[in-house]
C-alpha cells in the first residue's frame, strides 16, 4: 500500500488492458474507480486528466498521488491537461 504525503492511504495499481492501454485503478478513503492509460512513445503511463471521475481539486489530489507512487518505480506518469481520451 502507498501512503502519500497526506494523512490518507491510497492504493494504486496498473492491469493490462490490450497492447499499449492499461486500466488504471486507483482506492483511497474518498472512493475508488478504474481508468484507461496508455504508455507513450517513451514508456511512461499518459494519463487523460477529465477521465478521472471528480471535481478540479479532487483530480489534481489524485494525480498528485499517482506520481508519487510511479515515481519508486521506472515509469513516469504524463498528463494530458484539461483532455479526455
């Protein structure tokens, strides 16, 4: 379990999906849900940030999380702001 900055816990996993997309799931004390990532050209999780179910200040939470998580790892996480997929 990732614990962030922030008193809350959550919780972030990537599954397969198909080829290059992923489903991204993502658990914390406010709700969970699932969205689809790709990996771009480089090998990062490109991330769609109206995908995310939640208002501006809640997304911006969660992304925050999201990179403090992928950063432990090889991968980083790229956003495309103010864009769905």
């Amino acid at each position: 379990m990732f614990k962030p900055l922030s008193p809350q816990a959550c919780t972030v996993s990537i599954e397969p999906l198909h080829m290059y997309c992923k489903t991204l799931r993502y658990e914390d004390a406010q709700g969970q849900f699932s969205v689809v990532v790709e990996y771009d050209v480089h090998g990062d999780v490109l991330l769609w940030e109206l995908d995310i179910p939640a208002d501006e200040a809640r997304r911006k939470e969660v992304i925050e999380n999201m990179e403090s998580f992928l950063a432990k790892g090889p991968r980083k996480l790229r956003v495309a702001w103010k864009q769905s997929r």
